[in-house]
C-alpha cells in the first residue's frame, strides 16, 4: 500500500492526526522537499518525533526513478510524504497513478496548503482567486525580466478582478527560498503601484501579513521562510477591511482596488 501524507506546513506538529496515525501504522516512510519545505523542522526532528526513519529523496528519484519505492508498496505499507496537501503537485498525481496500475492501493491523507493559508490568513475569500503563478528565481528562469506566463496569468486574474497566489521559488537543496521583498520587487517592474499582500511563515506561530503597493513591499523585510504573495483583484468591502486590520493596507491604495 501507497499512503501519501501531507505533512501541512510548518513543523512536525503540523500534521493531521489522521496523517500522523497511518504514519505510526507505516512500513517505511519516504519523503520529497524540492516541492515545498517544512521550515520549523528538520528531518532528524520528524524522525524523532514520529519514530521513524524517513528517507529523502530528490526530484530524480520520485519522478524518474520510483520503481523501487513501488517494489516495496507491492508488498507492505509505504508512507509518501510531502510539506502541504500530498496532492498539489502533478509529480504525486503521476506517482499514484503509477502505483494505481500495477494494482497497489493507495490512499491520500491531506494537509494543510499554502492556498487555503493564503486566504484563511489576509480575509481575502477563497473562490475569487484565479489561476495561481509560481515566480522563479532569475537565474532559473534564465531570461531577462518576468516569464512571460507569470505576466499573462496575473494580468489576466485583475482583467477578470480574481486575486493571484503567487507562489515563491525554491531550491531547498541550496538552501535558497525566494522572500516577498525580492518577489514584490521583480513583480513591481511591471506594477509597481499595485496593491500586493506578502505572507510570511503561514502555520506558524507568528505569521506575518503585510499589504501595500508593490514598491513599498520591496523595501520591507518579512523574516525567515517561507514567504509567497497575493496580487488582490477587485475587494469586496469584507475583504478591504480584512486587509485593512490584517495586513495594515493603507486606506487609499484599498480604495483603488474596491469595487
């Protein structure tokens, strides 16, 4: 049997209690970070707090090179575990449905997601976001300003008046995490004057939200990992108020986004 685990997002407490009991109940567990990071904990931590070894592996050797990993889920329990919700990334989906076809069960324990975080976390309400971007360091990206489908994907949500996730680039085995100052930065190249929301350390016990243009997000500094950042579209008045008391907005750049 397969279990994918999402471990939520900060810490070895983070998980569910569902997730928790079926990695007791586990064989082997083996784990991904190149997706997402559990900033609060490292891995000697989640061993020692759930009592089982974890294997970490790399992008390799989930998506290229799992043959063994489903060897062992053919013939007892495998625990697959991921920071957030198991089922955010297509390279999970793909790995169930290998597992699927050679005729292993498999079963999905979710977490808590930075999406959901997002929303729960500035007051602006979950269904009106669009289509979320991933904004990747500049070196990776490997051109010069924003990736073309970064600038569609936002301009298109605000066309619509559909708020943006912006999720922030990672390079966990650099140790590199992309902050909110350095993507409001690159973002307000083309938007300077945009309302932006950073959010630093969701599920954590000392989130911070913060929300501005763009310009003057650029110039602050949010503290340690993980960070990502929301481009609001048109607000609702319960959404201007939220990131009025949440994320201290001030009154007239909420003013220039209420409809």
């Amino acid at each position: 049997m397969l279990t994918f685990i999402g471990l939520g997002l900060y810490d070895e407490r983070s998980i569910t209690v569902e997730g928790r009991e079926a990695l007791a109940d586990a064989d082997r567990a083996v784990a991904e970070f190149y997706t997402s990071h559990l900033v609060g904990a490292s891995v000697e931590e989640l061993e020692s707090y759930h009592g089982i070894d974890i294997e970490v592996r790399d992008r390799a050797g989930i998506e290229q090179h799992p043959g063994d990993l489903l060897d062992a889920a053919a013939d007892e329990h495998v625990a697959f575990l991921t920071a957030g919700d198991t089922m955010i990334s297509t390279t999970h989906v793909d790995l169930r449905l290998r597992a699927m076809e050679r005729g292993i069960d498999t079963r999905v324990i979710h977490g808590v997601t930075a999406q959901t975080a997002a929303s729960g976390l500035t007051g602006l309400q979950n269904y009106r976001f669009g289509k979320a971007v991933t904004l990747p360091f500049p070196y990776a990206h490997g051109a010069e300003g924003l990736p073309a489908s970064v600038v569609e994907s936002i301009g298109a949500n605000r066309e619509r008046g559909l708020h943006t996730l912006v999720y922030l680039d990672i390079k966990a085995d650099r140790g590199e995490y992309m902050t909110a100052d350095v993507a409001a930065a690159m973002l307000a190249e083309d938007w300077a004057d945009v309302l932006g929301v950073a959010v630093a350390r969701a599920g954590s016990p000392d989130p911070v939200v913060a929300a501005d243009r763009l310009s003057a997000l650029a110039e602050r500094d949010f503290g340690d990992p993980l960070h990502l950042l929301v481009i609001p579209g048109d607000l609702h008045h319960v959404e201007s108020d939220a990131l009025a008391t949440l994320g201290d907005a001030p009154a007239e750049v909420l003013g220039e986004n209420e409809r």
